[in-house]
C-alpha cells in the first residue's frame, strides 16, 4: 500500500464515519443512540405484556445497553478529535517509512509499504495501539510487530529453502543427455534464483551476506550450498557418485519397502499415480506401491 492509502486505513479503522462531515457523523450517531433507547423500551414494555421473568427482561435489557454504549464510543466529538487522529495516521505512516528505508520499497519514485493488508491490520490491531492510537507512531512497538513478522517469515523460507536444496541435488544427479532433462535443469536453477531474491524483501531482512550470518546463520550456510549446487548444474556438471542408500519405509505402515514382483500387474503408484511400480510394502495388510522416482523423493527426505 502507498501513503495515502495506509492514512485512509488509518482513518477507517480509529475514525469509522471517514470523510463524511463531523455533524452528519454526530447526527447519524445521536440517531442511533436515540433508536436504541426507544427499542429499549419497547422491550420492556414487551416482557412486562408477555409475563416474562426478570431474569429474562434483564438480560435482553443488558444486551440493549451494550448497543447503546458501543453508539456511544464511536460518537465523534468534533474537529479537534479529527485532527488528531489525522495527525496520529501522519505520524504512523513516517515512523513505517523510516523502518522501511530501503530501495526495495520504492516503486515508480514512490514509497510503498513492504507489508500486506493483512499484517498491517494486525499491527493496529495491537492491544496498546487499539487503547491509544495516540502511540502507533511508537517506534518500539512496531519494531517488536517487525520482528515478530520476520521471525515467521524467516521460519516458511527456511522450509522452502530446504526443498529448493533437495531439488537441486536431484537435478544434480540428472543426466543431460535428453533435452527434457536439459531443461528440467534448467527450470530448477530459474526457480533456486527466484527464491533467493525473497532475501532481499525489506519483510524479511536478510539482504546482505552479514546480516544473514549473523542473524541466522542456518539459511545463510543453506543460501550457500543452494548457490554452490546451481552453479554446478549451470556449468552442466552431473553427480555420478554413488547415493547412499537409505532405507525408504512405507507411508502407511512403517514397514521397509522392497522391490517390486515382476509378475503383479494393475498396480499404480500412491505417489504419483504412474503404473510404473518399482517399490512396495511386503505387509499383506498393506497396498502401497510406489514408483522410482518416488522413491528417490522418499530416500532425499521429500514429501510425495
């Protein structure tokens, strides 16, 4: 979002009525607190009519006042309450610009916040921002918003980082001889590029090479095996070395797979629905099957 629109979000969130006049918001209020006492008495005299407990009439009563009050809260009380909120959203809207300085955050010679629609509500949905809005241009509190939204975000790219290294070792070990395999290739060093250009999202904090080591050294030394492994499939390298052979144990009963029977026909693989199985379980009880490149997706740590 721009500017403008954050000090719009702003405004609809702590000032409800927006740009409407200040004495059309009082009126439509007033109107509204008047109709709630008017119905408040007609539901009194309504149980009185209908011999309902008092239990009864109190608690529907209660209910009518709860609406009668939150008419109240959102009552506005003039200009100088205006200003004030307006000065509130001005000073929200700096204090973001000044935490997100980067270059990234520019779009077409203007400021754009890094953060979603979403993150920003939650960030004024803040307990302390919600009892005074007064305090949004607070800079420790939207530094604990930030880093609490960072530290999320850096948890989900650890996760796709982890995948985007797994795919790469199995295109590693791709041969190149086949066009189709050149290109799948290929297509894994695209999507490893896209991924690391995720790092330098102002959201994420992680642009430069020491603020990744020294803030989590974990994706740092992965963003670093990740580029080691794509430039070895860009100078179109092929891993011959012999994988380890790791025990790939059935999804459904935990039992060790074995080779599949060359006289069972009609079986299709619970990974990808191929009818090419190589793999199975041996438990009678058990049906699952699964083919090679399945099972290599099993035996490299990934999901089916």
């Amino acid at each position: 979002p721009s500017e403008q629109q954050l000090k719009r979000y702003f405004l609809r969130m702590f000032a409800p009525e927006g740009d409407d006049s200040m004495g059309a918001a009082r009126s439509n209020d007033g109107s509204a607190i008047t109709a709630s006492s008017v119905v408040l008495g007609q539901q009194q005299m309504h149980y009185q009519q209908q011999g309902k407990s008092m239990t009864q009439r109190q608690q529907h009563c209660n209910s009518i006042e709860r609406k009668q009050n939150k008419a109240k809260k959102h009552h506005l009380v003039g200009d100088s309450q205006k200003s004030e909120i307006d000065g509130a959203a001005e000073g929200f809207v700096s204090t973001l610009k000044s935490l997100f300085d980067s270059n990234e955050c520019i779009e077409n010679g203007q400021w754009r916040c890094p953060l979603n629609w979403c993150e920003i509500k939650g960030l004024l949905m803040d307990p302390r921002i919600q009892r005074d809005y007064k305090v949004c241009s607070d800079e420790a509190i939207l530094r604990d918003f930030i880093h609490k939204l960072r530290v999320t975000k850096r948890l989900k790219l650890r996760k796709t980082l982890n995948e985007q290294e797994r795919v790469l070792k199995r295109e590693l070990r791709r041969d190149t001889d086949d066009e189709e395999d050149q290109q799948e290739r290929e297509r894994a060093v695209k999507d490893a590029r896209v991924t690391l250009l995720l790092l330098s999202r102002p959201e994420i904090g992680l642009a430069s090479e020491a603020d990744m080591m020294r803030e989590t050294p974990v994706i740092g030394k992965t963003v670093g095996r990740i580029r080691n492994l794509m430039q070895r499939i860009t100078n179109g390298e092929v891993d011959k070395s012999k994988v380890e052979s790791k025990a790939v144990k059935c999804n459904t009963c935990g039992g060790k797979l074995s080779p599949f029977p060359d006289n069972l026909y009609g079986h299709f693989c619970d990974g990808c629905g191929s009818g090419e199985c190589s793999f199975r379980c041996p438990s009678r009880g058990c049906n699952f099957d699964i083919c090679t490149n399945c099972h290599q997706r099993l035996a490299d740590g990934s999901p089916l």
